[in-house]
C-alpha cells in the first residue's frame, strides 16, 4: 500500500466515531456552516418578525390586509348597483346575473365553506343544492337566515359582518344553487318547497315571506 493510501486510510479512520450499532460505525460527517449560518439568520429574522407583527402600529395584518382589499373592491362594485333590496325580484334578477353570482361565490367560499362545503352540498350545515329546506319557504327567506342566523345559533348571523349588499348577493348566490342535487348531508325536519318563481313574473313580485 502507497504512502498516500496509507494516509487516506488513517484521515478516515480519524473521522470515524466511537458510536457503533449492528457493526456500523457512524461517519463524522459535520453540517456545513453555511447551514448554521441560514438558520441562525432565520432564528434572529423570526425575532425580529415577531416584534415588528406584535407592537408596529406600522404593521397589517394578511387577513386585514386582505379584508381591506375586498372592502374596497366592493365598494367600486356596489358602486354599479346602489343599495340592494332582499325583494324576490332582486334575489332572483341576480342569481341568474352570472357576474354577480362570481362575485358572491368569493363571499360564500370566504365565510360558508367551513360548514356548507366548497360546493355547497353540506358538511355541518345543510346541503343547499336540493329541493329540501329547514328554515325557508320563499326565496327571499334565504336572506332572514344568512342575516339574522338560524338553529339558535348554528346558523350564526352574517348580518351583522357583512354588509346588506353582500347579504342580498350571497342569498342570490345560495337560491342560484339549487337544483344540482349533489350527494350531501341530510337533517331531520327538512321539507320539499315549491320552485322559486321566475324573474319578472306575477309570483315573483308578490311573493311574500312565509309568517312562520
């Protein structure tokens, strides 16, 4: 054996540790300190963040920031369409308007999803895309439990965080789903409802809310 095998033999030998398991002995084989310095930076940066996001007044929150955005966007919107009214030819004039109906799914994903689904067929909520209803009779029933909640408060009451607008254009949206059917959750005390009128019809401007 060479002098310079020799040498590589007794380098590798050094940089071998005591550590032994089923006759393997563990290489010493160090982190970089590149990696040290990387996460160290990211420990001294998080310190940092963390400062900054808790006392800054100079700080916005992403759900904040968010939240802004969509408020302003809104409001360029509404802009287009004045006050909204919760009157059956309103709600059905929109769920069948498909940039409205756009618009509105952006809220209901937002704030219905957790508990309706992504595509309404029901987790912990109802299924709202059949013919079967707990809370609601007539069209314009949607917009009394999306405002002012349901079920003693299973339902909560969106009408008091989201402006009437967007209640109105989230209860067009829910009546727009009706009639796909998906397999979804079930509960007890739901019953059948007639169809909703069509928009512009002698039903749709004189039907009122159900007194029960």
């Amino acid at each position: 054996m060479s002098e310079i095998e020799n040498n590589n033999t007794d380098r590798n030998e050094s940089l071998l540790l005591d550590h032994e398991y089923d006759g393997i002995r563990e290489y010493d084989n160090p982190t970089p300190g590149w990696w040290h310095l990387i996460f160290i930076g990211s420990v001294l940066w998080g310190i940092v963040y963390f400062v900054f996001a808790t006392w800054s007044p100079y700080y916005t929150a992403p759900v904040e920031a968010v939240a802004a955005a969509q408020a302003a966007e809104y409001e360029a919107l509404f802009g287009t369409i004045g006050d909204l009214e919760p009157d059956p030819e309103t709600l059905l004039t929109m769920m069948a308007d498909p940039k409205w109906v756009a618009v509105a799914r952006g809220s209901y994903l937002t704030n219905c999803r957790s508990c309706h689904a992504e595509n309404a067929q029901g987790l912990t909520g109802p299924n709202l895309t059949d013919d079967r209803y707990k809370n609601v009779k007539v069209v314009t029933d949607i917009y009394d439990v999306i405002s002012l909640g349901a079920g003693k408060g299973a339902m909560p009451a969106w009408g008091t965080r989201l402006s009437k607008n967007e209640v109105v254009l989230l209860s067009a949206y829910v009546a727009s789903l009706r009639g796909q059917n998906l397999p979804g959750a079930e509960y007890d005390g739901e019953q059948l409802i007639d169809p909703w009128p069509e928009p512009g019809s002698d039903a749709a401007s004189t039907e009122e809310p159900d007194a029960g």
